[in-house]
C-alpha cells in the first residue's frame, strides 16, 4: 500500500476555527479541503505535515449564491460536482460550468472542491513522481533539491498551475476572499496567482480561502472553455484556454478577455488578443488575430506530456475554438 | 523523537451497520475498510486517484476510499461492494454484468459496480453517454468499455420495469 505520512487531524467547524488552528501549529500544518490534490502529494512525500486542519466540516463554506447586483458568490467548499451542475453557474457563467465539469472524473468532483483547485500544487513530470523516483534523480528545487530540471539556469521553478478552473475565474474577474487570524481580506484572483511554481498562491500559511466572488455579467456576455489533455477523463489540462467576451446590441464586441492555463505557473492573460477582439465583431479575421496572439503569449515547457511544439501549436487552436464557442453561445434572456 | 499520534476510536457507518475501530489519523478509508473492517471487495488500484478501483458511495456519492481519510468518514453513511446484494440477491447491475460479460479479470469491477449504482440512483433513464460519463472515473484494462456500458443499460432498464 502506499501509505500517507503520520499527522495530526483536527476538524475545524469554521474559518476562525481553522487559521487560529493553523496560527497555533505554525508552518507544520496544512488545512486540506477534499484532499484530492493534497492526499496524493502526501503519498509521494512532497508534502509531510505534523498537522492536518481538515475544512470539510465548515458548513458556512459550502454555498453557492447568486445575486444580480453582487454577483456569484462561491463558498471554498462547494465542490467541484455543485458547481458544475448548479442552474446559475450553467446560466450566467457558463465557462466555470464547463471547467469544473472538466475536471478529473466524477468521483474526484464529488470530493474536490473549488477552494482546493484554485490552490492546486503547481505541477511538473520531475516533482509530481514518488520518493524513490525523486531521490534517484538527485531531487528538484522545489522539492529537497538545487537545480531546476527544466530550466537549469532559471532562479525560480517553472511547474505549470493546471487548475481547470483558474483561468476562467480569471477571465471573470473574480476575487478571492481569506480569513486569518488578525481579520479578512480580499484580492483580485490575477494577484493571487503568482509567477514562481515554489510560491505560487499569495496566502500566508495561516490564512484560508473563504469564498470566491465573480461579477454579475455586464449586458450581453459570453463565455467558454477548451481543455486539452490527453484523455478525455482523468488527466490534468496540459492546455487549458478561457474566452469571455461582451457584445453590444449591434453584436460589436465591446469587452474581452482570453487567458491561457497550463503553460506557466500562473494563468496568462492575453491583453493583445483582447485589443484584436474589441471594437468589431467576432469575426474569423478578428478570432484569427486573437488565437495568433494567444499563440505568441503561450510558452510551454517541457514539464508536461506531449511535446512543446504540439503544445504550443494547439494554443492557437484552442484559443481559436474557445472564442468560436464563445461567439456561438446563446445569449442571456433577462 | 516524535510519538506517532494516537489511535482514532470511532463508530463507523458502513452498508447500514455500526462498525466500531480503531485507527490511525493517517488512515485512508480504502486502508480501514480493507486491512481493520476486513471487508477487502473494495479494491486498492493506484492508491493515487487514478483508476477508480477503490469507489466506495459516501452520503450517496461515488467517492474515492484511497484519497479520503477514515477520520474524514465519522459521521457519513458508507456504503461498499459488500453491501450492494440484498440478502443473497444480486442488484441488477451485478447480474446485468455478470450476464453480459462485462467483469473479465474483475479488479475493477467493484468500483464500476459502485460508479454505477449511484449513477442509477441519481438518474434512472440515463443515455448511453450519460452512462459512459457516469463510469468516466473508472478504468478497466480487459473489456474495452462496451459491454459494461450495456450492462448499466441493461440494469437501469430491469430496474425502471420493476417499479
Ligand atoms: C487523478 C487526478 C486528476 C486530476 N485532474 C485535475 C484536472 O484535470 N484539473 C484540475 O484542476 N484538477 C485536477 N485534479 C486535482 C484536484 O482533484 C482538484 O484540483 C480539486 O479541486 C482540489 O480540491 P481539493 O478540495 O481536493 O483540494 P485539497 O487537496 O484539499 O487541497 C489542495 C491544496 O490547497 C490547499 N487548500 C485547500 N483548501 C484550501 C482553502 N480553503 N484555503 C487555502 N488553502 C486550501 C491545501 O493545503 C493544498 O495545498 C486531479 C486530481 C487527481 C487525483
Ligand atoms: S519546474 Fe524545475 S524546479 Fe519546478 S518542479 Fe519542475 S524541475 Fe522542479
Ligand atoms: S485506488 Fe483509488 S483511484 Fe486507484
Ligand atoms: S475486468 Fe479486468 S480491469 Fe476491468
């Protein structure tokens, strides 16, 4: 059996309770959702906390709200399964649907949830292995090790942020709320995410994703999310691509955003795809320089299966499909 | 140096039984269920996620055994392959695959049986792709898929005759 590591569990029944649990324990304790990221980093030693603060329970985590004013509002612990199937996401935010959707098989949605994935593990072919296989290779820098097997001159670590659901938050404009000991705080979710696979998330070790809040879409938006991966079940995105666009009446296209996942440690947004889209319609020419855009701003490497020229090739590919499906979506009737 | 952390005394509720243990903090459900409950039909595959071979249904969920805790299941209904036939008699989707050939080696046939027992319960017309992604979280190396999808066919549609 492959076996996790000894620990301390201690259920938390609310926010306060579980960062004033992690302030106590220090940097040794971890808090762990549904554990479908965590509990197999822990099997292969990338993790080895003293103390494990379990989330689950905090039943005030467990919503999902929306409201025309503020938004939706999604509790850290709705799991993966509520959000793709919830009426309001499907309707409003269809992307996010469609993302969570995509994720892992249904077992692992029915536990994973979407707290634990926009604090996902940044993944990479030469950490995501189990101790033997690591330690025969002398180790990696983020984990036991000196030097980056990817980059062997880069001072930081470039494993890939593979969360489905990342990018689309991030096309929304979410924020994301947290809870520590000395009071709460939010953060636009771009800011989150930052750009070293060591340190990839700006939270402290004592704070804890409490909910997630995306903007009502403005008049006529449309969204969509392609994923590539290798099997069509099971496997992490090793391409992940979110489009949202707002048409005005005339069906010009007065707001877009394209951001790009599972080429870098954080999302990429791609600011110049945006500029080809607003100001005219969707068009195959406008879609074609947004996907050309999308194309230069990915840069995969070679810490993921499939080669970097495919990778890299199929950028423009889903980005292009993404945004079709965009364009086609069927408009809110209000 | 460091003491191992003391042993969990629980109740557990298993297949409609209370099951007293003992364990570890550390314990996955697939390793209580398995090596401290002795009821080993629930399978250990790729211990990691990947394989669907330890699907046990929590709270009418298909989940995971080998990615949830035992401390994690305190309080939640589980129910197991064991569980499945009904005082001697097979569920529909444990004769429909036997009858199909839809078990070859059967190591994940425990788990698929479990896939497809809560899929049937949450939807009792499924389509044939709703079958298919109802069993999207479970790997089988010998059948090539086909006649397990059959077979959940079958046995939804026994089961929507014998209402
Ligand atoms: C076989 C397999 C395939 C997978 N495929 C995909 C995939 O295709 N796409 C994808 O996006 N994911 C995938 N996953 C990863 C995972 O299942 C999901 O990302 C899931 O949403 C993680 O949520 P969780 O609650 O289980 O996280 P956990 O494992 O509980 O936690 C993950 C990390 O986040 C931290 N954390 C958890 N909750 C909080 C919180 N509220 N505040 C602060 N920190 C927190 C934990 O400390 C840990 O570091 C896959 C996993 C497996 C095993
Ligand atoms: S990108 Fe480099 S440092 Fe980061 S996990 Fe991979 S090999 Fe290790
Ligand atoms: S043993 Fe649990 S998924 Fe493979
Ligand atoms: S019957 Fe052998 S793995 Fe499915």
């Amino acid at each position: 059996m492959l076996r996790l590591p000894p620990f301390e569990y201690h259920a938390a029944t609310s926010a306060e309770e579980a960062v004033s649990l992690l302030a106590r324990f220090g940097p040794d304790a971890l808090p762990v959702s549904g554990g479908t990221d965590l509990y197999a980093n822990m099997k292969q030693r990338l993790f080895t906390p003293k103390v494990l603060v379990g989330l689950r329970p905090i039943a005030d985590l467990q919503f999902i709200a929306y409201n025309a004013v503020t938004g939706l509002a999604l509790g850290a612990l709705a799991t993966l399964t509520d959000i793709a199937d919830s009426p309001v996401v499907r309707k409003y935010y269809p992307a996010l649907a469609q993302a969570a959707a995509l994720i892992s098989t249904p077992q692992l949605r029915n536990t994973g949830t979407i707290g634990g994935n926009i604090c996902l593990d940044t993944r990479c072919n030469y950490y995501n292995q189990n101790l033997d296989w690591r330690k025969a290779l002398n180790y990696c820098m983020k984990k036991d090790g000196d030097i980056c097997r990817v980059a062997p001159g880069s001072p930081k670590c470039v494993a890939v942020n593979s969360s489905d659901t990342a990018p689309v938050l991030q096309a929304f404009g979410a924020r994301v709320h947290l809870t520590s000991p000395t009071g709460t705080r939010e953060l636009p979710i771009a800011e989150f995410f930052l750009d070293d696979g060591m340190f990839a998330w700006a939270r402290r070790h004592d704070e804890i994703v409490t909910k997630i809040v995306i903007p009502p879409p403005a008049g006529d938006t449309r969204s969509a999310y392609r994923k590539l991966r290798l099997r069509n079940s099971f496997d992490f995105p090793i391409l992940g691509v979110a489009a949202v666009v707002q048409l005005d009446g005339a069906g010009k296209c007065v707001a877009a955003k394209l951001v790009l996942n599972a080429v870098s440690s954080r999302p990429v947004e791609v600011s110049e795809a945006a500029r080809a889209l607003v100001g005219s319609a969707l068009s195959p020419e406008t879609i074609g320089d947004a996907a050309d855009a999308a194309f230069r701003a990915g840069r995969p490497l070679d810490n993921t299966s499939a080669t970097i020229p495919y990778r890299k090739r199929m950028v423009r590919v889903f980005a292009q499909r993404a945004l079709e499906d965009a364009a086609r979506a069927v408009p809110l009737a209000d | 140096m460091s003491i191992a952390p003391a042993k969990i005394l629980a109740s557990l509720s298993i297949n409609g039984s209370v099951v007293e243990c003992a364990f570890n903090p550390n314990k996955t459900l697939l390793e209580v269920l398995r090596e401290d409950v002795g009821l080993t039909g629930t399978k250990h595959g790729c211990e990691m996620g990947h394989c669907g071979a330890c699907t046990v249904i929590v709270d009418d969920l298909p989940v995971l055994s080998c990615l949830t805790l035992a401390v994690e299941s305190i309080g939640h209904e589980i129910r197991t392959i064991e569980g499945v036939a009904r005082d001697g008699v097979l569920h529909p989707v444990q004769r429909a695959l036997a009858e199909s050939g839809g078990a070859q080696c059967g190591y994940c046939t425990p788990g698929i049986i479990m896939s497809a027992v809560a899929l049937l319960e949450q939807n009792p017309a499924p389509t044939r792709e709703d079958v298919a992604q109802g069993l999207s979280g479970n790997l089988c190396r010998c059948t090539g898929y086909t006649k397990i999808i059959e077979a959940v066919e079958n046995a939804s549609a026994e089961l929507r005759s014998a209402r």
